[in-house]
C-alpha cells in the first residue's frame, strides 16, 4: 500500500469521529510538514503525520484514551504497510 493509501485510511477513519472535518485536521499535518504532493508521500511522512495528530489534534479533539488507541491503531497500519519491515 502506497503510503498515501495510509493517509487517506487514517481519514476515513477519523471521519467516522468528525465527519467532514476530518480531511481538513489531516490535510493541517501534511501542510504543517511541507506536503502539497501526495504522490510524493514517504512512509516517514506517514509517520510523522500520525505523530502530528498526536501531538497537536488529538489532545484538542478527543479523551486521552481514545488518542492514544488512535495513535497506536494508526501506527501498527504503518508498520504493518511499511515495505523495508516487510518480510
């Protein structure tokens, strides 16, 4: 899965929260990281978007408990998606 596969997962995902507001909270992270071409997106984008949600959404938008199950969910995406972990 391309690593934009995952962002666009995460956001479904945090749709199901927030309905539309949700691409808008993924779309932040990716500007606040410099990406404006998705096409171009490295599983370390991936990753420290998930952090930036961390950090910078989640504490603002929802419980600690359901922050940190989100992080951890969105993590184990990308490790399980992530090619150089492959085996």
């Amino acid at each position: 899965m391309p690593a934009i596969d995952l962002i666009e997962r995460i956001r479904k995902d945090l749709e199901s929260i927030w309905g539309e507001m949700a691409p808008h909270f993924v779309n932040k992270r990716l500007e606040d990281l410099g990406i404006s071409e998705y096409e171009d997106l490295s599983y370390g984008d991936a990753e420290m978007v998930i952090k930036l949600l961390r950090d910078q959404t989640f504490p603002f938008f929802m419980n600690k408990k359901l922050g940190v199950e989100k992080t951890k969910t969105y993590m184990r995406w990308l490790n399980e998606e992530r090619p150089e972990l492959s085996t």
